[in-house]
C-alpha cells in the first residue's frame, strides 16, 4: 500500500462526507435564512422560533434524498471492499 493509495481513499472519504452531508445542511441554512428574515421583517426576535422549521426541513431532505445517500455510502464501501486484495499486494 503506498502513500498514493492512502491519500486517494482519504480524498474519495472527504468527497462522500460533503456529499452526504449537504442536503440536510443546506436545507438547514436555507430555512434558516427564510425564518431571519421573516424575524427581521416582523421585529419577532425568538430564538426558539426557527427550530421547528428548520428540524422538519432537515427530515424532509434526509426523507427526499436518503435513497440517494444511502446508495452512495453503499457504493463507496463496496468498492473499498473490493479494492482490500488491491491493497494488500
């Protein structure tokens, strides 16, 4: 195994990571931003206000592209898997 290897399987393993997390981090920061701005507009400064939408936004991204998500970790692992004789020798 040679330090190549190494950093390709780190850099392919950052790249699912992002992936995987940008659907609910982005529903997240986009309800976030739309409920700042309804607060700013109607001088409700609620903090606890937010947290509802925001928690359903984030459930209904895992919800919409959980199938995606899954896939793509499934994917990741079986091609790590398979790639372990590679390693090795």
């Amino acid at each position: 195994m040679t330090p190549e290897m190494v950093l390709d399987i780190g850099k392919e393993a950052g790249e699912i990571i992002i992936l995987l997390s940008a659907p609910p981090l982005l529903a997240g920061l986009i309800i976030g931003l739309i409920i700042s701005m309804i607060q700013a507009a109607t001088q409700i400064q609620e903090m606890t206000l937010s947290f509802i939408p925001k928690l359903l936004g984030i459930g209904a991204a895992l919800v919409f592209t959980g199938h995606w998500m899954l896939s793509l970790i499934t994917d990741y692992v079986t091609r790590l898997y398979h790639s372990i004789p590679n390693l090795i020798g």
